[in-house]
C-alpha cells in the first residue's frame, strides 16, 4: 500500500454546505436565514436569550462567596526548601521570605510566604515566614530547627 492509495471509508466524509452561491444550490439568496428579522442580518448576539423566559443561567441556584480582601500566599513545601540547601542556594540557619525569592524557589511573595508540610527535613532549619501549617512547624521542630511565624499573619 501506498499515500496515493489511502483513501477513508465512504461517508466517513461529507463536504460542507456553500451557501448562498445561487438558487441551483438550494442555498442561495437568503442562504437558510428566512426573510427579515434579527436572525437574518448579521452582528447577531442572542446567546442566552430564551425569548422573554427566565433563562436557564438565572434559574439555577448561586452558591458560595468569593471573599474580596482574601489573602494570597506564595506556597513553599518543605521538601523543596531541603532540596534547594543541599543545593548550596539557600542557607538552613537563616531562611526568610527575602532568601526564598532570591534563591528562586519562589516567584513573588503576594501576600505572604506560607510553608506546607510536604516533602522530608533532615537539616536543622531556621525559618521565619508569615504563614505555616502545624505539621510543618512540627516536623521543623522534630528536626532539631525553628519555624517563627510572623504576628501579622494571624489576622
């Protein structure tokens, strides 16, 4: 079998409609749009219009709240802070939210620096950042370091 060869199964294709290229075509003049009205011209935008019923969109139910003044935190796991200091870009005495961006294992700080508790600590590890889960802080400790947590981030 050859590429000139292939061909698909018949039926599996069907060329389109052309419209409005003359009445021979069964879609000329008008092109399958009727006579007048707003679904005749073209600029048409009648997306959720149910013609005067409540439409479906402001039928459902909403639920939840999205609030407005939430606080966003740059999200740093553990693993990924012993994974940088065995690299050498970061030091385990002092690490803050300044050395985290610096080192590059986070983009911006937001609102904050959070650490999780994913991934293992082996360093004794000195950490100061607004935000930390209690695992995290419990592991830290278990390891022999510190995790301070600053007092603006308990609001």
């Amino acid at each position: 079998m050859k590429l000139h060869e292939l061909s698909d199964n018949p039926g599996a294709t069907k060329k389109r409609t052309r419209i409005g290229r003359g009445p021979g075509s069964g879609k000329g003049k008008t092109g399958g749009r009727g006579i007048k009205g707003q679904k005749s011209r073209s600029g048409v935008a009648i997306k959720g219009y149910e013609g005067g019923q409540m439409p479906l969109y402001q039928r459902l139910p909403k639920r939840g709240f999205n609030k407005p003044n939430r606080k966003k935190f740059a999200v740093v796991n553990l693993g990924l802070i012993e994974k940088f200091i065995e690299a050498g870009k970061l030091d385990a005495a002092n690490v803050t939210e300044d050395s985290l961006l610096e080192s590059g294992l986070i983009r911006r700080k937001l609102d904050g620096v959070r650490v999780l508790n994913k991934g293992d600590v082996k360093s004794k590890l000195t950490i100061n950042v607004t935000g930390a889960s209690k695992a995290a802080v419990e592991s830290v400790e278990k390891a022999g370091g510190s995790l301070t947590v600053a007092a603006n981030a308990a609001e």
